[in-house]
C-alpha cells in the first residue's frame, strides 16, 4: 500500500503553548498522524525555544529558503499527496511551486483566521468608526481572497466567517470547509478535577502580545476595564499572562493597583484553572479564540465582548456573560464573580459548548473523507472552479518570475 505523505508549510514554527494558532497546528498534525500519514513540516523561519519538538512524534523536519529553487528540489523529491498551506502568504511564497513540481497534490490552505476580517475591525476600532462590510474591500482581502481561489480547499474555523465568504464575496462554499478546534469531551470524571469556586480567586487576561488585539485588550483593561473593577472588587487582583510580551506591556505592571504583568506561562490550562474568571473585552479580532476554549476545559468562567465569543456558541448560552458596553462588562464581571450559582452555571455552559460543538470526533473523520473523496476527484474539482486555475496562471507569470529574479539575485 502506497505511503501517505502531506506537507505541511508553515509561516513559523508551531508553539502550542504560545499561542491558539500553534495549538490549532498541531491538532491539524495530530488529525493526521492518527490516519498513519507520513509528515513533513516545512519553514523558512528560525524555531524558538517553544517550538513544538516535532520530531519526537516521527514527524519530518525542514528548513526551507525563502525564493529559492531549493524548494523545487525538496518538493519534487517529496511528492506528497496533500499540502497544507499555513496562513494565505505562505500559500502565495510557494503554492505556485508546489502546483508546478505537484500538479496533483492537494493543496489545502489553513487561514487560522481571516486576516482581512480583523484588519477591517482594527483600522475601525483606531478610527473609532462603526464596522460595516464596505470595511472589508481591501488590499489584504484581495490577496488572502485570491489564494483562497486558487487552492483546492481553505479550511476556516469560524462559523462567522464562512458567512462572510460565501455571502458578501460569493465564494463557492465547494472549496471552503468549516473546521472549528478539534477537542477532547470534557467528562464529569475531568469535571470533577477542578478547583471549586472557594479555591479559586483573582481575574486573569491571557493572550500572545505579538497578536495585536492582545496588546490592545490589555490597554483596554488597564485604562477603562481595571480603573472601575478594583474600586468594586478592593481585594482582587488582575493578572495578564501571554508569550513575548514587550518592554511596553511591562511597564503597565502595577502592584500598588493589583494590576500585575506575569508574562509568559508553561501551560495556560494549569495556570487558568487557579482563577475565578477570565476577563477578555475585546475589541476587535478574527477567527475563534484559543483562550476560552482553555478556560471552558478548566472550569473558569469568562466575560467577554460579541467579537470576543464570535462564532463560539451557536444557540447555546455562553459560559459568564457577553458584553460591550465597559459598564456592562464591569458589572456582570462582578456580579460573575461574587454569586457561586451564576458561576456554576457558567461552567456548564462552558461544559456543554465544548462538548457540543468542538469534540473533534464530530469533524476529524468527516474532514479525512472529505480530503480523499477530494484527492480521488481532483481533476474534475479543479474544472468545476475553474478560476483557481486563472489564478494560477496568472501568480505563476507574475509571483514566480519576481521570485526568480530574486533567487538569481541572491546566487550573485
């Protein structure tokens, strides 16, 4: 029997425990090793200390060269049967090389999130304008839009966002495929593991300060959120967790204010489950957020904003409360907070939304068929969007003879 080979490239070296977009990697890796394929990870950046130690579950290692026909060697040896493009500009650096060394390799492209979603909602926040979708007719959107078009299939996690693709931009939803976290059941043995309302104290923020509406929310909450909290809750202390924080962000630490900066932390669901809530007013983002799929899977309560919980819980209610008024928020934060019975209930919800709509065994089987139904009938999805291969065209006239030139460039 034929070895199954996919290529995943990646924009960086994944970091589960540093950010959502490194653990949603390796739940896509783990999906599949548990189908015994063979795996490479390819990237041209440097790994860090937190990277993932891939080798160590059999998986390939491979440092790549930027616009280099390096590639094109290490592909054409490799010819594997699916490849997995980690965020829109890594398709665009090599998808054209792949399609031309692989004409029949499956190229699945992974958005993590809409990148253009959340530039729109950002430039809008720092404008102070309301959103509306005229926002999202932009140079980014061109660009991730148009490699979405030119893969097989994009892979988009949000519900939301699926809506925004198929319904404003009119994208076929035959090359889009809902693949929301893919997580364990939370079992009432698991449930019964978790520290108790008693046990618990403090608020907590956790989030990668490279990720932009991370830094912002933690300004937010220093200078609106905290100011009104700490003269309610004279007691409690806020802690804001996330991996490479800047000189900026700790220079906000304040202890006299129960405001403290802790930085990085080894695993966010140990440290989470110590807290009574995680406080998250977000005020602009994409995709589905990592940090309450964390706290769902440690009992800890959250009070968030709508683009905060975005596409999380269906018709099912939310695990604390949904707010975007900074009064509002503050008041349910600690009404959450101070009644045991609200909180309970809140960690049942949270119970119920990962158990409901994110057991990867609702998706992970699904999604492997869908792949090689796909992978069989190649040829004939390629016809039916046919604009993929215009696309193609195109980037390979443009994108390629740019990314020779400078290949040429770098040998002199």
């Amino acid at each position: 029997m034929k070895e199954k080979r996919v290529l995943f490239i990646g924009l960086v070296w994944p970091e589960p425990t540093s950010s959502a977009a490194g653990f949603r990697m390796m739940q896509l890796i783990e999906t599949f090793l548990d189908r015994s394929y063979q795996i490479t990870f390819a990237s041209a950046a440097a790994k860090s200390p937190y990277s993932a130690p891939l080798k160590s579950r059999g998986i390939t290692e491979q440092a790549i060269v930027l616009n280099s026909d390096s590639f094109d060697e290490f592909i054409g040896w490799l010819q594997p049967d699916i490849v997995v493009f980690d965020r829109f500009m890594i398709e665009e650096q090599y998808g054209w090389r792949v399609a031309q060394q692989c004409p029949g390799a499956l190229r699945v492209l992974d958005t993590e999130d809409l990148h253009f979603l959340r530039q729109a909602r950002q430039t809008c926040v720092k404008n102070k304008d309301d959103f509306s979708f005229q926002e999202l007719f932009t140079e980014t959107a061109k660009r991730e839009i148009a490699s979405i078009l030119r893969c097989d299939l994009s892979l988009i996690i949000s519900e939301s966002e699926m809506k925004i693709l198929t319904e404003v931009f009119r994208i076929s939803p035959d090359i889009l495929y809902y693949l929301p976290f893919l997580e364990d059941e939370i079992t009432v043995d698991e449930a019964n593991t978790w520290k108790s309302f008693e046990e618990r104290r403090n608020l907590l923020f956790i989030g990668n300060f490279i990720h932009e509406p991370n830094w912002h929310t933690v300004q937010y909450l220093k200078t609106t959120i905290w100011p009104v909290l700490r003269k309610i809750l004279h007691k409690v202390e806020l802690h804001i967790y996330g991996a490479y924080p800047t000189q900026k962000v700790l220079q906000l630490h304040n202890p006299k204010e129960n405001f403290h900066i802790k930085g990085r932390t080894d695993s966010a669901k140990d440290t989470m489950s110590n807290y009574r809530l995680l406080i998250a007013p977000i005020q602009f983002g994409a995709g589905v957020k990592g940090k309450f799929i964390d706290a769902m899977h440690t009992g800890t309560p959250t009070v968030t904003t709508s683009i905060g919980a975005e596409a999380m819980k269906g018709n099912l209610s939310w695990n604390g409360f949904i707010e975007d008024e900074p009064e509002a928020f503050c008041q349910k934060t600690v009404a959450l907070y101070n009644d045991k019975v609200a909180w309970a209930t809140a960690q049942a919800n949270g119970i119920r939304i990962i158990n409901e709509r994110y057991e990867k065994r609702k998706y992970q089987a699904d999604f492997m068929t869908n792949l090689s139904l796909l992978k069989v009938q190649l040829e004939k999805h390629r016809q039916h969007n046919f604009i993929s291969q215009i696309l193609l065209h195109h980037t390979v006239q443009s994108t390629k003879y740019m990314s020779l030139w400078i290949a040429e460039k770098n040998k002199v």
